[in-house]
C-alpha cells in the first residue's frame, strides 16, 4: 500500500467519524527519523516524514539536502532499521516562497516553483503548498488577500503536477493558519482560533483558484486545510487544545468534502489534547522541535551521568557535549538571536531549555556530532548503575528494569524521543 493512499483511507476514516490520524514527523535529524521509524515498526503504523522548505530546498537548505537527497537518507535509515518502505511517506512542509519572501514576487515565485518541482520530481507523497507569507513587491501594511495567497498556491500545484514522475499522485494540503515553522516568536497572551466563516471562505477560494487552472483532477488529491485549532507553544508557554473552543471550526469542517484539519505547532500537547484533536477531524498532526527537545534533554542527562561514572576524565576526555552546544551557538547566532531575547542570563537559558529549541540548527555541526560521539562512548565503556540512571532518566531506568529496552546510550536516547511519540497513538 503506498503512501498516498495510507493518508487518504486515513482521511477517509476521519471524515466517517473515527478518530483516526497520523504524527507528522517535521525533522531531519537522523537519530528522531530513525526513532520515529522504529516505533512505527514497533506499533505496525506508517511513519509520515515530512522535510521543511529551510530544512531541504533546491539550494541545499540548512541541511545540505535537496529534496532527492533527502528522500534517500531517510530510505537508507529506513533500511537500517527494516521499516517496509510501503510504510514510509514523504512530505513536504510550507513549501512556496517562505525562504526567498523578502524578494520581488517574480522572482521569489520562480525559486518557490523551482522546489516544488524539486520535491514532486523526488515522490514526494504529500506536498503542503504555503503561499500565504507577503513578498517583496506586497505592501508590507496591508494584510496579504486572500485570493492572491489561493492564486499564488494554484500556480505551485500547477508546477508539482508538471514535475510528479508518470504514475505518482502526490496529495496537496493548503492554507497556512500558523506563524512561521519552528513555533512562535513572542510570548503571546492567546491563540485565536481560526474562524468558521474563514476556513469556507478559503476552502472556496483554492477551489476556485484551482479549477481556473485546469487542476480539476489535483483539486481531488487536495486532502486537508492548514488551521489554527488553538493550539501553540513559544519559549517557556505551551496553548493547550480546547475543543469547546474549536468547535464551530470542527463543525464547518465536517461539511466540506474529502477534506480534513491539519494542526501544526502539536509539540508538547498532553495524550489527551492530542487524543481529542483526533476525534475532532484534525487527522494531521505536526511535530518537530519537541522531538529535538527530547534528544537534546536526554543528552543533557546523559552528561550528568558521564561525570558521576567518570569522576576522573575518561580516555579521550569528557563530551563537554553541553558546553560545546553552547559555544557553537554563541559563535554562530542566525538561527536563534531573534528568537531568544532579554537579560544574558535568560537568554542563555533559552538556548538551552526553550520549548523553540532552537539548538536543533546545530546539533549536525561537526563539532557537536563529535561531542555526542564522544558521550555515547564514554557512557557505553562501562555498566551504568540502574539506580544511577533512575536518577535523571527514570522512565528509561523503568524500561530496562522491565527488560524491554536495551543499555546502550544510543537505545536510551531515542526511548526520550520515542515517548513524545506514543503520545500521538
């Protein structure tokens, strides 16, 4: 069964009333794609990677990979692991003219279509098309209409469908009712739930938009609609889902057809949030920087028993992995100096412990990968006491215990990526 058509008995599902829906994994580290994969391995479920347009772009992205790049990395991980490819799907997130938005339209339209034939020539299976952000040549004080974001997106379908290999059918969801990927950039006092009246109106507005471009038949493949359930998370603050207040917006979904919800910024709601945002036709559910957190948290831990098992410094030094994060993010600060603000002391603990986590940017440089190199070997060069590791990662102390995971530092890190995960079953 191919990717495509798991997602669309998936909607399907949702549409009949089922509390059906799929965990979004929005990453390119290797170590949260190959946890991801082990547990859909382990559950019998699909595992849905998805690769942002900064991440991975026809220029290389902050990853070094285009599209093609990136769908082979992640099939290599897949066979390390023994997930069936049949299981594997790909998709591709805010794709358009995001990263290129401070130039003239023509221009930053040209790059936008440019990726997303890179992606829909690669088999990309599900492509979210994101127009929605103001150009260049918009005027930067008036809201973006509507009707030229539906436009702007008919066009980029236009040029995925022109570059899909024969045979492939890649699924499209639209709208873009979020901030930016990665999480909010102020602390905010609430989360307005899209309206009703709003989510119809743009629905019309693709449709439209769509069939004036002859794309009648990817009009059918069009499976969900962007919103903004009230949900979101920033620096210290984490919007829990309230499905009295989404209700209006549920509803209205349920009437159009073939089409369900898709939230994104889902990282660090409760089981139950997510439970009910399933039952309530939001089938799509995004996940990214609380995976990072979870590797990045329990690597952190894993320092602290570093130093309790090595009271004196190991052959070939202690992983200093913490400080070496910290040192590499000061010397490099484009991917968070915007973000983090405020007095130094909590700016520095931003880099550390923000919900944004923005620290992810930097966990492939290569000094850090050496450092987690070094931590994995220093931990693994000798037993660690289980009472040990019950002090700062208790839940993997529990596994062991129970002897259903294994003692590797490796194994125990991505258990912490693995139990953000199984909130989303």
């Amino acid at each position: 069964m191919s990717g495509s058509v798991i997602l669309r008995e998936l909607a399907a599902a949702s549409k009949a009333g089922q509390p059906a829906g799929i965990c979004s994994v929005c990453s390119a580290n290797e170590y949260v794609i190959e946890a991801a994969m082990e547990d859909a391995l382990a559950s019998g479920g699909a595992c849905l990677i998805e690769a942002t347009a900064n991440q991975v772009n026809q220029f290389g992205g902050y990853t070094g990979m285009v599209p093609a790049d990136f769908v082979r990395f992640c099939k290599e991980i897949a066979s390390r692991v023994g997930l069936d490819e049949e299981r594997l799907i790909f998709g591709g997130d805010h794709l358009g003219p995001l990263v290129w938005c401070a130039e003239e339209e023509a221009a930053a339209m040209e790059k936008a279509e440019e990726l997303v034939r890179a992606y829909a020539a690669a088999g990309i299976q599900k492509i979210h098309i994101d127009a929605s952000m103001r150009l260049g040549s918009d005027d930067p004080h008036a809201p973006l209409d509507p009707a030229v974001v539906a436009r702007r997106a008919a066009r980029l379908c236009r040029a995925a469908e022109e570059a899909r290999p024969e045979g492939e059918l890649p699924l499209y969801v639209v709208g873009s009712e979020v901030p930016i990927p990665g999480g909010a950039t102020e602390t905010e006092d609430g989360i307005s739930v899209t309206r009703s009246e709003d989510l119809r109106h743009e629905y019309e507005l693709f449709k439209s938009a769509f069939l004036r471009r002859g794309l009648d038949d990817a009009w059918t493949r069009v499976i969900a609609v962007v919103v903004q359930p009230g949900v979101e998370f920033g620096d210290d603050q984490v919007f829990l889902y309230n499905r009295s207040n989404a209700a209006e917006l549920v509803a209205c979904a349920r009437t159009l057809d073939g089409i369900v919800l898709e939230g994104h910024s889902t990282d660090y709601q409760p089981a139950q949030a997510l439970r009910e945002m399933r039952e309530d036709g939001i089938a799509i559910l995004k996940v990214g920087p609380a995976l990072t957190y979870a590797f990045r948290d329990a690597l952190f831990a894993l320092e602290r028993i570093e130093r309790e098992m090595h009271p004196c410094a190991p052959t070939g030094g202690y992983s200093d992995f913490s400080a070496i994060l910290d040192r590499v993010m000061c010397q490099n600060p484009g991917n968070w100096t915007k973000h983090y603000r405020g007095e130094p002391y909590k700016v520095s603990l931003m880099r550390k412990y923000s919900f944004s986590d923005r620290s992810r940017y930097y966990l492939d440089n290569g000094e850090v990968q050496e450092a987690i190199r070094r931590l994995f070997r220093n931990f693994n060069a000798a037993p660690c006491p289980t009472g040990l590791l019950a002090q700062y990662l208790p839940r993997q102390a529990e596994a062991i215990i129970a002897g259903t995971l294994d003692t590797a530092a490796e194994a125990i890190v991505k258990e912490n990526i693995k139990y953000v995960l199984r909130s989303y079953r």
